[in-house]
C-alpha cells in the first residue's frame, strides 16, 4: 500500500478530524489500545472455530477481520457505521457466509440469538454510559445462550483512582484525540458486563503504548513504521495533531492501559 498516496487526504480539515481518522489517514493501520498483541489474546480466548458465527462491532481498517476470517468461522458479518469503512473491509472479505453491514452497533437489526461470537474494539471507550450500556446489551440480545463476547478498550488504573484524576484525563484526551473519550476501570468495565447480562471469564491487561516506538514496530512492522514516520515528517499539521496526542497518552501513561475482557451469555440475565 501507498501510504504516502493515502495521506494526500490530509488538508485543513485535520485539526478537526478524529485523531483516530488522522493516524489512519498518515499510514496507521493498528489502532487498538492494548495493540496487535492484545487483540491475538483477545481472539485466543474468544476461541472462534469453524462452527462459530462471528459478529465484530465497529471493524474499521478491518485488521482484526482479517484474523477472525482466518480461523474459518461458519460466517462473519461485521457491522460498520462508516461508508468508507464498510468498503474497505468488504474488499477483505471473500468467502460466501462473510460480509460487512453499514450499521450501528447498539441496533444492528440482527436477529435475536444469532451469533455465537461477538466482539468489538476501541469503540465503547468512546461512547456515554448510556451508548456503551446499549451496544453492551445489542450483544446480548444477538448471542446465543452461552455465547462468548470480547472486548478491547481503554482503561483507567488503579481501580482505585482518584475521581478528579479521571475527569482531568478524559478532558485532556478528548481534547486531544477531537472525540469523547470516556475509559472505565477495569472494576468498572467488569461491573457494565455484569450487569447487562454477563459472566466474566478473563481479564487482560496489556500497557497503552499506542505511538511508542516499539509497539509501532511491532504492530505495523519495519516498513509500516517507516512510513508512518515519512507522512509525519511531510504533513506538519497531521504531525502537530499526533504530536498532541502523543503527548497526553505519555504524560497519563500510569493512567492507562489496554483491556480486554471476554465474558459469556447468561442464561437469565438477571441471574448473577
């Protein structure tokens, strides 16, 4: 891929644009708190075989698509809010029980107890209590009994922090990233799954590193890094925005961190 080509998007529109949109838009293609290596333990746990059918919320670049539809899952459907988005992971898929819907994740006109796998990443973070409450519980309403469901977003740490702390992170991180951002504690994202309906079979925790030199290495590889770097050297509001947000996830870095947490269906969803 052309990233250079890619960035040419890249104009005065980009001190508005979502930062995640703008790291995109320079070449990178992981974009997930915990990265490539918590998305692999995430799928691990999620265990998807050939007799699964897979659902992912909110797939942008398609990444993570790519290495569900790699384990042979009886069928993947992905559900995108994004025009572009739902082309660009369409363009990944290729088997016959294998598609992208342009949809919303917290009402996906699924039908009830559908799938048997249901995941998302980095999309919750950034909703209110109330939308991550919904999508939470569209999860519920499209698994089957038993069905695993997995999560990947950001967290705050400790459980224990300071109630002024978080207010001040998510001021300092939504300013920076042009989105609201809204981490939970890892107590706090298990207690959300509880309470729409679910049993907690694993916590991971993985650092947030998302523009350290070594996770980009290691998510984007020697080539891909380099050319995220060469877009940041040659589009100077792109490296200003990322350079601001660099700076905020380095100065909260004890702050934050990666989770991920698979749970599965109850049965009752009341019973807990």
């Amino acid at each position: 891929m052309n990233y250079a080509r890619e960035a040419k998007g890249i104009k005065e529109g980009v001190s508005k644009m979502p930062g995640h949109w703008v790291l995109a838009k320079m070449g990178k293609k992981v974009l997930r708190p915990g990265g490539l290596e918590l998305t692999r333990k995430m799928l691990k746990e999620l265990d998807i075989g050939t007799k699964d059918d897979v659902v992912e919320f909110a797939p942008g670049l398609g990444i993570t698509a790519k290495m569900t539809i790699e384990k042979k899952p009886a069928s993947f459907m992905a559900i995108e809010k994004d025009d572009a988005a739902v082309r660009r992971v369409r363009s990944l898929l290729k088997g016959e029980r294998q598609t992208c819907r342009l949809g919303m994740a917290e009402k996906t006109g699924l039908p009830t107890e559908f799938a048997t796998v249901v995941y998302g990443e980095a999309m919750l973070t950034m909703q209110s209590e109330k939308k991550k409450r919904e999508i939470i519980g569209e999860a519920f309403r499209i698994l089957k009994p038993g069905g695993r469901y997995g999560i990947h977003e950001l967290c705050f740490i400790p459980d224990d922090i300071d109630d002024s702390l978080q207010k001040t992170i998510r001021s300092e991180l939504s300013s920076s990233i042009n989105v609201d951002a809204s981490p939970l504690t890892a107590k706090l994202w298990e207690q959300m799954l509880k309470d729409e309906g679910f049993d907690i079979q694993k916590v991971i925790m993985q650092p947030f590193l998302l523009l350290g030199p070594t996770r980009l290495l290691r998510d984007e590889g020697l080539i891909g890094a380099a050319c995220f770097a060469f877009n940041l050297l040659t589009h100077g509001d792109a490296r200003r925005r990322i350079l601001k947000m660099k700076k905020v996830f380095k100065k909260y870095s004890a702050n934050l961190s990666g989770i991920a947490i698979i749970a599965t269906k109850r049965n009752n969803k009341n019973n807990w």
